[in-house]
C-alpha cells in the first residue's frame, strides 16, 4: 500500500506545471524562496489539511486557494529575511495596529498587545538551536491580515487569562466578585429523561445551528455581531434563531414524551429552575463559556505545539 | 425570544475535540472554507466558547458597534413611544380635517374674498409621516417596519451607485436592483416588465475594506445593488482546481436529494454549495459559469461565478410576484431563460433575470 508520502511524491509529479505556476505568481524569486523550497512548503500546508487519500482535484483546488504572495511572504520573514521583514512591516505594521485596537479598544494596551505579538512573529524561542517565529505556522488559507488579527484576538485572550491571577483585591472586589469560592455544590440528581433529551436534540443540531444558539444565548451577542461573524444578513439569523428555538423545544419535548412523560409534565419539566436540577452551570461557565471570565488555561491551537 | 434555561445550560456542556489552527478561523471568518471543513469548524465553535470567543473579536465589526453585554435592551427612541406615534397622527388627521374643511367652507359661503382665497390655494395635505430624524440613529428606527427592497440588505464588499430618482427607470446592469424607492414601480409607466428586485446574498468582502462596509452599511437601505461580473480567472482562482485556465471547464451542476445544488469538477466528485442556507431546491440550471436554482414560494438564486456568490432575484411583472414553487428552469444563454412553476405559470427573461414577462 502506498504511504502518504507516496502520494504526496506522485501528486507533487502531477502537479507540476501548477506549482511552478503559483511560484511565479508569488513573487518568490524576490525573497530568494527556491522552486523546491516553495513546492516544499505548500506540499507540507496539503498533507496537513488533506485526508490521506485526497484525490489530486482537492489537491489542485487547495493549491489554488491558498494566499500564495502572503504565504512566501510570511515564510520568508519566519527564515529572517531582511527584505520580507521590510515589506511585512510597510504593510501590515498599521493594520496590526489598528486590529490591536479595535480588540482592545484602547490605545496603551493596544500597543502592548501588538508588541507582544512582534515578539513572537520574529521568534524569541528557539528549538534545537533554531529561531522559531510565529509566521512560520502561517499557511494561507485565509488571508495574512485575517491571521494576525486572529493571532491577536488569542493572544489578547490569554494575556487576559494570565493577568486574573494577579488582579488585586479591590479590583475582583469592584467587579462584584466574592472574596473567597464557596464549596462547588453537589449536583442534586435530575430527571434522566430531561437532561437525555435535550442533550439529544442539541447534539441532532447541525454544527451551525449550535453555533448561533451559543453566540446568542452563551456569549449574549448580539444579531447583527453574530451576522457578521457569519457573513449573513442580520434579519437571516433573526428569522432562523426564531425557528431554531421553536424547532428545538419541540424536539426536546417529542423525545420527553418519547420517553414515557406526558406532555404536560414535559412542558413543565421544561421551565424547571436550573437551579433544581443537577446541572453544573458554575463549573460548565467557568470553564466553557465565554464572555469574562475567561478560562485560565492557555489556548494552544493545533499544529502550532507549546510556545 | 426565550431558550429554557436548562436548554442554555446543556448547551454549554461539550466535549471538545481539537481547536482548529487559527489559519482555519480566518479561512473560516473570511468564508473562504467549503464543504467539510465549514461543517467542521461550525461544530467546533457550536461547542468551544474559546474560539467563538476569538473568531467574535477577530472579525471586524460591519455595523455599528453595540455593546454585547446590552444585547437585550431595546434601543429607545423618542419615536417609539405609542403616545408621541398616536398623537403625531391624530395630529395630522387634524390638520387634513382643517384643510378639507377651510377648503369647503370657502367654496359654500361665496363672499367677496373668495378669490383672494382661492389665489391663495387649498391647505396643504400634509403626509402622515413622522418628522425628519435628527440623527443617523433616528432615522434607522423610524425606518418603516415593512420588508420592503430598500430594506434589503446590501452585503460588505459590493458596490454602491447613487439611487436613481423616483421614478426613474433603473440603470442597466445584472444585478441592478429597482429603484430603492419600493413605490417607485408603482410610480413607472405602465408595462409589461417592471424590474427584478434583487438581494445579494453573502459575497465575500476582503478583509480590508470592512471597516469602511461599516460606514456604508447605513446606506443599504436606498441604494440599489450592483454587483460587478466577475472574471472567469476570478473565479476560478478563487473555487480552485483550475489554476491552468485553458485547460478550466465549469463544472457539471446536479441536485441533491435533500435539494442542495452539487457541483463536480471531476467526474464522481461531488461537493455541496450552500445557497444562503437554504435547501429543498427543486431546479437548477446551469450554463458555464452561470447558474440558477429555483425552489418553494418562488425562491430563485443565480450565480455567475459557479456558486460562490448567489444572487436572489424575487421576478415581479405589473402587480404580481413569483410566489409558486419553481419547478423548471431552462436557459439558452446567460440572457435568455424561462422558469416555470407548480402553477403551471411560466415567466420568461430576456436581460439575464432583470426584468420578467408571463406571456
């Protein structure tokens, strides 16, 4: 049987002319990026996000698809080079500001944070005697600008995360916050038939009926953030938040009824106070949910590894 | 709008499987992602606040700022008050009562000013209508609640031209919409065809110019729609697997069964399209780069970049708008098609789906 790196070798044949195509289209030659380091680099972005027995059609289109000129870019200043650092930084020193900005919404912390994220786009640490930078994880699939801003939205994030522990006492006392955590309640025990339902209609929702469920009721943003965020008009996700809820509650109770309540008892069970149920909403809000407090561990996203 | 709160509460809890790399996020948030990795990512982040979290704050803001945390306090207009609607238009009653009445009284009583009464003219009708909006803010919440076109919404990333005065016949162009005026149709001469309104639906906008979508954002709602044809290499590009464009060939079209349209660039292939998140199409065609799919209560998108972008055009002639389930669509080029419906009805377009006749 043929290994990925098989495929990978006889696709990169068959692939050629479209390599050499894309190299001449990024401007590779201008950061001293060889053809073969290109192929190299844009072979090791399919293998990650392809199956291994993708077809050299998604080969092509992922190819095709990718920020090419903001790839070798990216990669030339992860290797050091002087000229890429230059263009890097004529064109997105701004914007990074400015992204900085509008997630921190205020100015001194803004240039903290851009300053923080310089740091790792040049690569302070090193491994087995290498400066690593950030950018070398870049793989164009979305654009340059979206990543850093993506890149700095998580950083801010776990900045955030890292600055709770040494928030002082007045503060968490200004922020309405008890001065010591009460003993975690036992959970109380609850009707299996409620909690077996709804956690089955919930997991029936397609991926993005969840997500503007949690957007909307989890994170309290707002319909025209969440539109957005998801590229939709705002009326889209008034009309289908609405239809989604009736749908869901619907289903809940079709599958409480299902499991031997009446409709009446399923109804009522449905309004029941969370709070008499066996549902650990501090720990789950703590650790999943969102909006402050943010969850004090770091977040470390695929294929980037420990920093 | 209410959620149960125990529902609120089980939709938090989740396993969580590896957070998707933030190249995938932004791919993501600049919906650049098809297919699989979509539905990936979407479930991901139906389940993981951490990176709803980060894809909330990464993504610029299109409309104006709003604070979260004030997600369900209505915004208040002095407007919005009952007493103050209710007042303004019995107050205007008042005013329209008076003038008929001045008017009246003038006519019957014949006295020797009459003429320099009538030199004078009737009172004038004033409209029902509140009074003009100071601010920006005003102006949106007077807005009439009504789904009109002009409400429709006008997607980052696409032109805006001037809004024709009412009345005017719109410009030319694919997808020019009608006058953003909703009454403008009413107002033209009387014919046969009267323009295809039409709503663009999720065009993606680079990254850069969102900021300054924001601003325009506010415009939407009078300006018509035009969205510049795109490049066969745009396209291309931009779908991908046909970087080498003489060897490009459109892809071959099909509906699934759960009536998504399907495209195949290579034979057995088959990929999804989503079509402003919609399914049960129950037509399609398609012509090169150009394609159109009709479905329940006269739904119709077209797209002329093979479904990367889709436009939705709502066919009207005279008083009467495609309501009827679609059931055929054929086209002999990209400006001449017919579409018929359930009803047996078919509405026929000579100008690429601008205007539309039911011979």
């Amino acid at each position: 049987m043929p290994t990925r790196g098989h495929v990978a070798r006889e696709l990169k044949g068959e692939l050629r002319p479209l390599i050499r195509e894309l190299f001449e289209k990024s401007s590779a030659g201008k950061y001293a990026l060889s053809e073969e380091q290109f192929s190299n680099i844009i072979t090791a972005i399919a293998e990650k996000y392809l199956p291994p027995d993708a077809p050299g059609s998604d080969w092509r289109a992922l190819f095709s698809s990718l920020h090419i000129e903001e790839l070798v870019l990216a990669r030339a200043c992860a290797a050091g080079h002087e000229r890429a650092w230059q263009d890097f930084m004529i064109r997105y020193r701004d914007k990074l500001h400015e992204a900085a900005l509008r997630i921190t919404r205020e100015d001194s912390t803004a240039r903290e944070l851009a300053g923080s994220i310089y740091t790792d786009l040049y690569g302070t640490s090193s491994r087995e005697g290498q400066r690593v930078s950030k950018l070398a994880y870049y793989s164009g699939r979305g654009s340059l600008e979206g990543w850093l801003r993506t890149v700095l939205a998580q950083a801010h994030i776990n900045t955030y995360r890292s600055s709770r522990h040494t928030v002082s006492l007045e503060e968490e006392t200004e922020a309405g916050k008890q001065f010591a955590t009460s003993p975690e309640p036992q959970p109380l025990p609850s009707d299996r038939r409620l909690t077996g339902a709804i956690d089955g209609a919930l997991a029936a929702l397609p991926g993005e009926d969840r997500c503007i469920l949690s957007y909307y009721f989890l994170d309290d943003l707002t319909l025209a953030r969440i539109a957005s965020i998801l590229r939709v008009h705002e009326s889209t996700i008034s009309r289908r938040l609405e239809k989604l809820v009736r749908a869901l509650r619907k289903d809940i109770i079709l599958r409480m009824t299902g499991a031997g309540m009446s409709r009446r008892q399923a109804e009522e069970a449905m309004e029941t106070d969370v709070r008499d149920l066996g549902v650990d909403i501090r720990k789950q809000l703590t650790q999943d949910s969102s909006t402050p407090p943010f969850s004090s561990k770091k977040i470390v996203r695929a294929g980037e590894g420990q920093e | 709008m209410q959620l149960p709160k125990i529902v609120a509460a089980r939709l938090q809890g989740s396993i969580l499987p590896e957070h998707p790399d933030p190249d995938l996020l932004t791919a993501f948030a600049e919906s650049t992602l098809l297919g699989k990795e979509r539905e990936q990512v979407l479930s991901h982040l139906g389940a993981c606040a951490e990176c709803r979290q980060i894809l909330a704050l990464a993504t610029p803001e299109l409309a104006t700022q709003v604070n979260p945390t004030a997600r369900r306090e209505t915004k208040w207009s002095w407007w919005q008050a009952p007493v103050l609607r209710w007042g303004a238009l019995a107050a205007c009653v008042l005013v329209v009562a008076t003038a008929v009445l001045m008017h009246e009284g003038n006519q019957s009583s014949r006295t020797e000013n009459t003429q320099i009464a009538m030199q004078k003219g009737p009172a004038p009708v004033l409209p029902a209508a509140p009074p003009r909006p100071e601010t920006k803010e005003q102006a949106q919440n007077q807005a009439p609640p009504a789904r009109t076109q002009s409400s429709r919404s006008v997607a980052p990333g696409m032109k805006r031209v001037p809004a024709p005065a009412a009345g005017a016949v719109p410009t030319s162009g694919f997808n020019a919409s009608a006058s953003a005026d909703a009454n403008a149709v009413n107002r033209m001469p009387k014919s046969e065809t009267v323009e295809t309104q039409a709503e663009a639906v999720a065009p993606q906008a680079p990254a850069g110019d969102q900021p300054r979508a924001r601003d325009s954002m506010a415009l939407a709602k009078a300006a018509p729609v035009f969205t510049p044809r795109p490049s066969m290499e745009t396209a291309a590009s931009t779908i991908g697997g046909a970087a080498n464009l003489t060897d490009f060939r459109p892809p071959t079209w099909r509906l699934s069964d759960d009536g998504l349209p399907e495209r195949s660039f290579t034979s057995g292939q088959w990929e999804k399209v989503q079509v402003d998140h919609k399914n049960g199409f129950r037509a399609l065609a398609a012509l090169g780069m150009e394609v159109w799919i009709g479905g329940a209560a006269g739904l119709l998108y077209h797209s002329q970049d093979m479904g990367l972008n889709w436009t939705r055009l709502i066919p009207v002639t005279g008083s009467s708008t495609l309501t009827d389930d679609i059931t055929t669509i054929e086209f002999a080029d990209h400006l001449h098609g017919k579409v018929m419906t359930s009803a047996g009805q078919t509405w026929v377009t000579s100008d690429a789906g601008k205007t539309w006749e039911t011979p």
